[in-house]
C-alpha cells in the first residue's frame, strides 16, 4: 500500500516534484518485522515502482531518473543484506539460547509441586538478563526414610559466573540426600565437596575474592510428631507462618558458609522446630530481604507476609512476588529465590512435576502461571 500510494501521488504531481525516493521506505520498514525474502520482495517491487513512475513521466533515460533507479536498487539491496546477516546472527544467538535454557533448567530442576505431605510453591529471579538461574539454588530430595530434605543456598555472586558454585552444591545434596542417615553428615558432605571442589568451579579469574556459599539444609518427616530439623550455614533464617503469625526461625548455633569450615558438624548444630499441618515455611535468599526501594529502603519479608493471605502457597507466593517487584520499582539487582512449603494432612507417595518458573522481565514465575 505505501508502494502504490507514493507511486500514484508521484505521477499525479507530475515532474516538478518527485516523490520516487521515497520508495526506500518499504523495503526499510519490512526489514524491521519481516524476513530477508519479504524484505527482498519490497526492495523489487520499489524499484519496479519507479521504473513505472520513470516510464510514465517520459521514460528512464534522463540522468536524473536513471540516478534514482540506480539509488534505489543499491539501498534496496543494501537493506535486503543487513536483514539477511541479522537473521543469521539472530538464528545463532537462538540456538545458543535455547542450549543455555536446557543447560540451566538440567542444572536447577524443577521442584515437584508436592513432596510427600508437603505443597510446595517457588520463585526465582536471576539479575542478569537472559538467564534462567545464577548464584541462588534450591532442592528437594526424598530421604532413606520417610522424610523430605530441602536445601536453598546463595552463593557468592550472581548471574552466570554463578552457576559452577550452585552446580556444585545442588550436586552434592542430590547425590547425599539419599545416602546419609542424619542431616550433620549430610552437611558435612556437603562441605567437603564444596572445599575440595571450589577452586575449580569458581571464576576465580573475573573474582579473585573468597568464593563460599550460604545455604540452609532441612529434613522435615513425614509422620507425627511434626518436628523438623535444620542446619543453617550462614544463611537467613527461614520464616515460619502459623496461624497468620510469623516468626523467625534463628538458628542457635549457625554455622559459617560452605567453603570456609572443614571440619565435620556435631549433632548440636541441629536446630529443631514445630511445623504442623496448614503451617507454612517460607525459605529465601539475601536477594529478597536485600532488595532495595528507590528511597534505599530493604524489603520488609516478614512483616509483608503478615500481611498477606496464606490460603495456600501459590497465593502467598503470588502476594510476595507482586509486592517484590512493587517495592523494587524495576528489575531486581541481585539474584533472589523464594520457596513456600505447606504441610498437609496427607501426601502422595510419588512426585508430581510442575513447570519451571522463572522470572524474565514481569513475566510472572509463580508456578502455574
């Protein structure tokens, strides 16, 4: 339409004002939501355009037609080879995307939506753009007996350099999980991958700084009495919502961050608490509670989680998310992931996956969504 609309309002100005020029336009604006063949197809239909306008205004052989013809052509051809070499590269850049999407989602699978008695809701957020995970991780695994063990951790950093750390630890705790009978021994496999293996997975050369990571590791049984254990090292406390009332669960012996103790860990580090049915465990990482106002103020968690209805984990983590992403008043700067568990009276023996939910520029990672 652009073609014949300049075409017929050249011919019908006539030779005192030539409008032919502007027939580049098309090829131009195609290029922009089109493919390299439509793009071409603009550009030849452009020129034919002022071949016909040349023609019907006295015909091509005058210098100054035959100046816009040549003109045309050449930016027609122009435009037509920048599409087809950003096509290439935009084929390029989503091919290697879609192995870094596989890649990521191998390394941080997925959490089923329940886990033995547990309902379980989940966030994350990566500060870097195009990245699906970076320095936060989280877990679940079934132990050798009835229980659930849960493990979200930080790890120095964010973004992608983050990623080998994290790998390293979820590693770990998939591979221990199920091996060790007590949570102590689980931890200190833990740490003794971390220590043996860091320097060969951190990015040491863009961060020569001290590489650890912060993590909490819990065991929560399946059967009555309703008593759960955690190991806290050097991460923030978890929060605990009963009956709308939220307190923090402080660790009385915290341990340092993987990577800095070797030692093995006493059953004295082992932190219980009460989580009964319809209780609710909300997990986190400094992301959240670091996250900062545009006056420079911090997220506020759990006074907001007072606040919000806890009908069940995916409305409580919606509530969260929503509120976060208020607060931030943009993109979030720092890694952040957040993990709502609920007990509930019963549980099913076997695991049912959920979509991954990540978060990518306001799209709503809250599973389901």
């Amino acid at each position: 339409m652009l073609i014949v609309t300049i075409t017929v309002l050249d011919i019908y100005t006539g030779r005192d004002v030539q409008l032919g020029p502007l027939l580049v336009i098309a090829p131009a604006l195609t290029a922009s939501f089109a493919g390299t063949q439509l793009t071409a197809l603009a550009g030849v239909l452009a020129v034919a355009a002022q071949v016909f306008i040349s023609a019907s205004l006295g015909g091509p052989t005058t210098p100054n037609r035959m100046a816009q013809i040549i003109a045309l052509t050449a930016l027609s051809a122009l435009v037509v080879f920048m599409r087809f070499v950003r096509e290439r590269r935009d084929r390029a850049l989503s091919r290697a995307r879609s192995v870094a999407e596989t890649a990521q989602r191998a390394l941080l699978r997925p959490p089923p939506r329940r886990v033995g008695p547990l309902q379980v809701a989940w966030l994350y957020m990566s500060a870097q753009d195009e990245a699906e995970i970076g320095g936060d991780l989280f877990a679940f695994a079934r132990a050798a007996h009835p229980a659930t063990r849960v493990v979200i951790g930080d790890v120095r950093g964010n973004g992608l350099a983050a990623i080998g750390e994290a790998s390293l630890v979820l590693g770990a705790f998939r591979e221990g999980a199920h091996r060790y009978a007590t949570l102590p021994k689980l931890v200190t496999a833990l740490e003794d991958s971390v220590s043996r293996n860091l320097e060969d997975v951190a990015d040491t050369e863009h961060d020569p700084g001290e590489h650890f990571i912060t993590c909490l590791v819990l065991e929560i049984p399946d059967d009555a009495p309703p008593t759960a254990e955690m190991i806290n090292c050097g991460h923030p406390p978890p929060l605990l919502v009963h009956n709308q009332q939220v307190t923090v669960l402080h660790a009385r012996q915290p341990l340092p961050p993987l990577g800095v103790c070797e030692r093995p860990i006493d059953d004295d580090r082992i932190d219980p608490f009460t989580l009964t049915c319809g209780d609710m465990l909300v997990l986190y990482t400094d992301g959240v509670i670091e996250a900062r106002s545009p006056s420079g103020a911090f997220y506020p968690l759990a006074e907001r989680i007072a606040s919000f209805p806890t009908s069940s984990p995916d409305t409580l983590l919606h509530h969260i998310h929503r509120d976060l992403l208020t607060h931030i008043g943009g993109h979030p700067a720092d890694d952040a992931a957040l993990l709502v568990i609920e007990r509930t009276p019963s549980h099913r023996p076997r695991l049912t996956p959920h979509p991954i939910g990540h978060h990518r520029h306001g799209s709503p990672p809250y599973p389901g969504r």
